[in-house]
C-alpha cells in the first residue's frame, strides 16, 4: 500500500510539473500598432500580444479594408518563439483605414476568444474606436458535458476510495453480495468515464472551431486537437490513465491490492482536469491547481463513497448477527472521511472563490458567481443531512434500532442527488468566465457599447434592426418584421441589409441574412469597417407584394477595452497571505485529523490527512516565496 502511495505522489508531482502561470483567458493584451493609430508608413507587420499563449492551430487574424473585405495577404500565425504573439505580415498597404479581426484559442483553458480594433495608414480615422474583446459563448451542452465529466471521474475515484478507505476500515472480511455491488459502481464509473472522454473532446472540438457539437465527430479538426494542442497531449494522457485502470481493476479479481494502483491512476485521472480549468490561468498556478484537484478529490470521495454506501446498504442486514451493528461501523468510518473531505472543501472552496470571485457583488451579477451560490445552496443541506447522520442516525444504531438503518439509506440517497446537482453546477462555472475576470472587465469599461436596437414603420410592417456589439469589426445583425397588430411575419422570403458610410467613401456593402428559429433573421459580418455615422437599409421581400425598404442609422461609437490583465487586480501582499492562510488552515486541519488516526497514517481516513497536510506545505512554500 505505502508502494502505491508512494506512486500516486509521484504522478501527481509529475503532472504538477506541467503547470505554468497564467491570466484569465487569452484576452488582448496590447498591439503593434496600436488600436486607432493613424500611420504615415506601412507596418511591416501587425503584431498582437495575449496574456496566455495560444494553439496555433486555432488562432487566427486578418485584415478587413475600409468596405469589410478581407486583404489578400499571407495566413497568420503565432509566433515561434512565444506563444502569445499573433503575426500577421501585411506587407506594403495602401493608404486607408483598416479593421484587425482576431480570433484566438487559449492553449490554458480551452476558452476562445475574440476581437477587432481599426487603423489608418495616410488617412484620418475619425472616432476613437477602441478594441473590443468578448468571449466566445459556450452551449448549454458544454456545461452538461462538463458536469458529465465531474460526476463519472467522482464515481470511478470516490467508489474506489470507499472500498479501500471505509470498506476495508469496517473489517467486515469478504461479503460476496457487498463486493459485487462495489465493483458494479466502480464499472459502471469506468464507463461513464470513458463517455466523458469521447464527449470532451468532441466539445473542446467544438470550441476550437465554433461548430455544433454534433459536427465535431466529422470536423477534420479533430485529430489536429488531438496531436497539436495541449489539450489533446492532456487527453491522451487522461485516455491512458483510463485503460490502466481498466487493467488494474481486472488485475484486483486476483488481488485487492491492485485497487490501490486503480485508486493512484483515478487520482491522475482527477489531476488531468484541473490542469484544464481556471486554476491554470491564475498568477499562483502551481498552488491553485494542488488546491484544485484536492477539492475535486474529496468532493470525488463524497460523491462516490456516498454511491457505494448507498449500494451496500441494501446487503448489511445479512451482517447483522454481529455485536455491533454493520451500519453503525459503515457509518462510523464513512464519517471519519468525510469529516475530512468537509474541511477540505471548505478550505480549499474559500481559496478558489477568493481568486475566482474577489468581491460579494460579483455573485449576484455573474454566470459564475450565480453557479457558485447554487453550489452553496446544494451544499447547506448536504451538511444537515451529514449531521443528522452524524449524530442522530449513529446514536439511533449504537442502540440497535433497526427503523434508522432504512432511514440511513433514504438520507444517503438524497445526500448523492444532492452532491450530483453540486457537480452540475460546478459544469457551468468552469464553462464561463471567472466572475473576477467579468467584474474587473466592468470595471474597465466606463462607456460600454450597449449595441443598436430599434424599430421602425414601414408600409405596413414594423421592422426591428438588433446589432450586436455595434463596434468595429464582426458584428452580429438580427431583424424581425411585425405587422400592424404586432403579430410576426412569417412569410418573409428574403431580408437583406446594405451598408453605406454617412462620412467617408468607403463604398456599398451588403448582407444576406438566414431564417432561425422564433422569426429571427439573423447573420453575422464586418459591414461596419469604420467608426461614426452609417445607413442601414433593410430590404424585406414577400410573396405578392412589393419589397418594404427602411433605413436605420446607427453610430458605431467607442468599444469595450481589452479584458484587464487579472493579475494587477490581485495585489501581491493580498495573493501572499491568501497562500499562507489556506496552508495554515490545511496544515491545522490536515494536523488534527492525522493525530486522530493514530493506527497509521497510511490507512483510511490518515491517508487523506497525509495529504491535506502535504498540499498545505505546498501553499506555506508558495507564500513564503513571495514575501
């Protein structure tokens, strides 16, 4: 066992090596020129610098002329020598003004974004246009996918983990009914995991390339994420993790000692998650991924150890010829680790919010943030069921009633519906934005672009222009036609919208726009090249009668500024004592629990203790070298 352990430590170092800092997402971080720069000359080259390095393979830049249409110019790539640098050589321009249009893949966490900011060469460029940066907008499925993920990794881990933690503590010898049961939910974790794998990769496929979910099977992208991202290197490491446990779970049948190798190998499977996620983009990364994969461990033990006492509940009764109660003994021990996994996650939860979230306000006003206080109210009664059985279903079994082992497995199963709905949520979080990121993205940006809408008469018709962002650059276009009674119609065969500068020669464009569900006529383009003042005429075709044509003029005004770099907002003395506090409150936790385990503190609930204690040297270290 202390082998295996041992193993598990190595792997997990191994894996940690792989992290480096990083901010929150690739956002623009400056530019070369510079956004609304009025050049005499040329630029050899248009130069874009990110805060995290991106995958080559799925970032991209062009160049837009004054009418919206790209420049025939070279592809262009990131840089060799550093990652974040995007390079576009543009060669010998013309005079005029231009439209950088970027769209980038973080090599990090997966997340996409994307933006635009104009130039000139020889020419005014009337109305400062600042560049606009957003985030690339994640499907619903994305978060059910990632909540997929969570709930089989915690299944195959935590399952796991109850046998050699809680079952083997009960010593209760082989119970062939029991043990069936076990190994079933450990299975059947290993499946869903498997599942999980084929649907991460389709998703990060997804993102990369901005298609449905669906299509990503047959992208031609798939096996370039695969092979030329950190993500794919990630995914065949995690594909490799999942079959050696399928090996070390077939070689258990001989030896439950093997159950120890499936339970270090589900470890690294955990691990490989949280080099993917937020924690990654942090200043402090090698702290935060620890903490990271230790709060997703001990939700894991929860989670799963929770199925598996459900699940062997059913078979305690034919150990009841015992002193001393089966359930009680389960109870007892399953509580000891889960004593532990509280503390953990409490410890841990207050580290990742202090860097995720930052500010009280931020939970009320973001994705994440509102994520987050779901998780918190699914895990407030999760703690009442917990000390119920604790206190109230213990004491009832220390006194040989029977009527509070059914109520033991009626509270257990609640206690995993409640723990899944937690892993459901977390699947949004680490599908949106850090709320910190969002909240110092706000702050930024005291003249925020709200977009164009507005509706206006026409012959008989009420047609409705929504712009989104209203910037230079891609913009999205949406129109919807009414009738007089305000009722929509639905026998528009052709809506097409035409550009036309009020203050510049920059020449017609146009814009076809695509039927979507609810009569939305919708398309996206970079029609608007330029800032200040254009005409948008709608033209709306129907059967048997003549086309209605109304213009709309809005001003395409200065844009939201780049997402800020996040670590200026974490102040170095404030990131040395967030380090220091959550080592000392592991140190104390992880202390406390070891010295209960006086057995050893390689078995069961000492186990964990072990490496509460470890993780929180690691934040002490961390903290200490910044000061």
């Amino acid at each position: 066992m202390r082998r295996s352990a041992f193993g598990l430590a190595v792997l997990i170092a191994v894996l940690l090596v792989w992290v480096a800092p990083a901010l929150a997402h690739a956002s623009l971080e400056r530019s070369d020129p510079p956004a609304n720069a009025i050049l005499m000359e040329p630029p050899e080259a248009i130069r874009l610098w990110f805060t995290e390095p991106l995958e080559p393979e799925f970032s991209m830049i062009r160049l837009l002329d004054a009418s919206g249409n790209p420049v025939d110019l070279p592809s262009g790539e990131v840089d060799a020598a550093d990652p974040r640098q995007l390079i576009l050589h543009s060669g010998d321009l013309p005079d005029g003004v231009y439209t950088v249009d970027w769209r980038v893949l973080s090599a990090y966490d997966g997340h996409s974004t994307m933006g635009s900011f104009a130039f000139s060469i020889g020419v005014a460029l009337d109305g400062a246009a600042e560049t606009a940066t957003s985030e690339a907008a994640i499907a619903p499925t994305n978060a059910a996918v990632r909540g997929i993920n969570l709930i089989s990794l915690a299944l195959l881990f935590g399952s796991t983990g109850f046998w050699l933690l809680v079952w083997n503590a009960c010593g209760f010898g082989p119970v062939r009914d029991a043990e069936r049961r076990m190994k079933a939910v450990i299975w059947a974790g290993w499946l869903l995991v498997g599942l999980s794998n084929v649907l991460i990769l389709l998703m990060q496929v997804s993102i990369a390339q901005n298609i449905s979910l669906s299509s990503a099977a047959t992208s031609p992208a798939l096996p370039i994420v695969l092979t030329n991202t950190r993500f794919g290197h990630l995914w065949l490491a995690r594909l490799a993790l999942w079959l050696a446990v399928a090996a070390a779970l077939a070689l258990s049948e001989r030896s439950r000692r093997w159950l120890w190798l499936a339970f270090a190998l589900g470890a690294g499977l955990l691990l490989t998650t949280s080099l993917f996620s937020h924690a990654t983009i942090t200043a402090d990364a090698l702290p935060a991924v620890a903490g990271d994969w230790l709060h997703l461990a001990m939700a894991s033990l929860w989670l799963g150890g929770l199925a598996q006492l459900f699940a062997v509940l059913g078979v305690t009764r034919h150990l009841r010829g015992e002193a001393t109660q089966p359930e009680q003994r389960l109870v007892l021990h399953f509580s000891n680790m889960a004593r532990i996994a509280v503390a953990t996650l409490v410890i841990t939860g207050l580290y990742a919010s202090w860097i995720q979230v930052g500010a009280p306000d931020a939970l009320v006003s973001t994705a994440y943030g509102q994520a987050l206080l779901v998780k918190l109210l699914l895990f407030l009664p999760l703690l009442v069921i917990a000390l119920i059985n604790l206190i109230w279903t213990a004491r009832g079994l220390r006194r040989g009633h029977i009527v509070w082992a059914g109520r033991l497995r009626g509270l257990v199963g609640i206690e995993v519906a409640l723990v899944i709905g937690i892993m459901a949520a977390v699947g949004v979080m680490t599908s949106t934005s850090p709320a910190r990121v969002v909240m110092a993205a706000r702050a930024s940006d005291a003249a925020t672009v709200a977009g164009f809408f507005e509706k206006r008469a026409v012959d008989d018709l009420l047609v409705q222009l929504k712009i989104e962002p209203g910037t230079v650059g891609s913009n999205t276009f949406e129109v919807e036609v009414y009738d007089s009674d305000d009722q929509q119609v639905t026998d528009v065969s052709l809506v097409r919208l035409r550009f036309e500068h009020l203050t510049q020669n920059v020449g017609l464009s146009a814009l076809g726009l695509e039927p979507q569900p609810g009569g939305v006529y919708a398309a996206s383009g970079t029609n608007l090249s330029l800032p200040g003042q254009w005409r948008v005429r709608a033209t709306i075709q129907r059967p048997n009668k003549f086309d209605a044509v109304v213009d709309f003029t809005p001003l395409v005004e200065a844009a939201p500024a780049p997402l800020p770099d996040t670590a200026a907002t974490l102040p170095l003395q404030a990131r040395t004592i967030a380090l220091l506090v959550t080592g000392l409150l592991a140190l104390i936790a992880g202390g406390y629990f070891a010295a209960r385990e006086r057995v050893s503190l390689w078995r069961g609930a000492g186990l964990l203790a072990s490496c509460v204690v470890l993780i929180g040297v690691l934040f002490l270290v961390s903290g200490a070298l910044l000061l």
